[in-house]
C-alpha cells in the first residue's frame, strides 16, 4: 500500500507553480543536461525545507507574523524579477541577453522562499505524520519531497526540451517566453491570496 503522504507530495509538487514553470523554461530554453544543476538544487532544497518542518521550523514560522510576511514579499520580489526577465526575453530573441539557467544554489536557495512548498511541506507535516521522532518525521519528510519533486522536475524539464519541436521560430519563443512570463508572475501574486 502507498503511504498517503507520497500521493499528496505528488500532487501537491506535480501542479504548475514557480519550479514547474521555471524547469519546462529552462527546458525548452537550454535542455535537459544544462537544466540538471537547477534540478538537482530544487530537490535538494525542498528536501531540506520539508525536513526543517519536520523540526518544527514551520511552526515558528507560522507563529511569527512578521517572518511570514517578510518570507512572502522576498518571494514575490525573487519571482517578479523573474517573471520580468522571462517577459522582457519575449519582446527578443530567445538567443539574446545574459541567459543561463538556474545554477544549483540558486535553485536551493529559492526553495526557502517558495511559498508554494513552504505550504505543502506543512500540510504534510501537519496531517501525514505517522508518529516518529522529530528528527524520524524530518527525515521522512526531506527523503520523500525530495524524490518526488526530483522525478517531477525531470518529467517537466523533459517536456520542456520537447517544446523545442513546436517552437521554430523567434515568434513562436516570444509567445511561450511571455505565456511563461505572466504564469510565473501570476504564481508570485498567488502569495498573499
């Protein structure tokens, strides 16, 4: 039998948020092989972030107003920016500009601001613990976000790279760069709902 907490890490990271749209860019942008650091930091990083509400990092975090908010308006800024740089990518060529993808700290260091697994990794903290230790719980938690979000940001990664096939012209980037642009920037105002 599935342990309960697999389906809802599955479901809750499989849904398009900021490292889903982030991956299938960069996928389709640079490929796979180049997008495997970026993969690797945001599995890492969620790991560790699901492993600290294990803890009972997440509870301080939600006890404390100000750190929230602060958390939330670091988010938003982070994805905002990278919501304008995708944006400002679609008005040029998808060749133009200082472009690289994620490098694997950057992509761990998101994680402690992606409020979209800050909330599932307390959700799941919260109703699928199963009676361990803290410290049991926390490894729990990180060994199973962090193997399913891997398998779901190679998946979108993967798709990503097929895009390519489809976007043969500089038209057709600048339209998937904006569409991209203005779904990550809608996920960085989904914070404060």
């Amino acid at each position: 039998m599935i342990d309960p907490l697999y389906i809802f890490v599955f479901a809750g990271l499989f849904s398009p948020g900021p490292n889903v749209i982030m991956v299938t860019t960069s996928g389709a942008r640079f490929g796979i092989k180049a997008t495997i650091p970026h993969v690797l930091g945001i599995a890492i990083g969620v790991g560790i972030t699901a492993g600290l509400t294990g803890l009972g990092i997440g509870a301080i975090v939600t006890n404390f107003p100000t750190v929230t908010l602060v958390l939330k308006i670091v988010a938003a800024t982070w994805i905002l920016w990278m919501a304008y740089g995708m944006i400002t990518k679609a008005r040029s060529s998808k060749q133009t500009g200082p472009d690289a993808p994620f490098t694997f700290i950057q992509a761990v260091l998101f994680q402690w601001v992606n409020p979209k697994i800050w909330a599932i990794a307390l959700a799941a903290s919260a109703g699928y613990s199963i009676g361990l230790s803290p410290s049991g719980e926390a490894v729990r938690l990180a060994t199973a976000f962090a193997g399913i979000n891997l398998c779901v940001c190679l998946f979108w990664t993967f798709a990503g790279s097929l895009l390519t096939l489809l976007l043969k012209s500089d038209k057709a980037w600048s339209i998937f760069l904006g569409i991209m642009g203005v779904a990550l920037a809608a996920s960085a105002l989904m914070i404060f709902i």
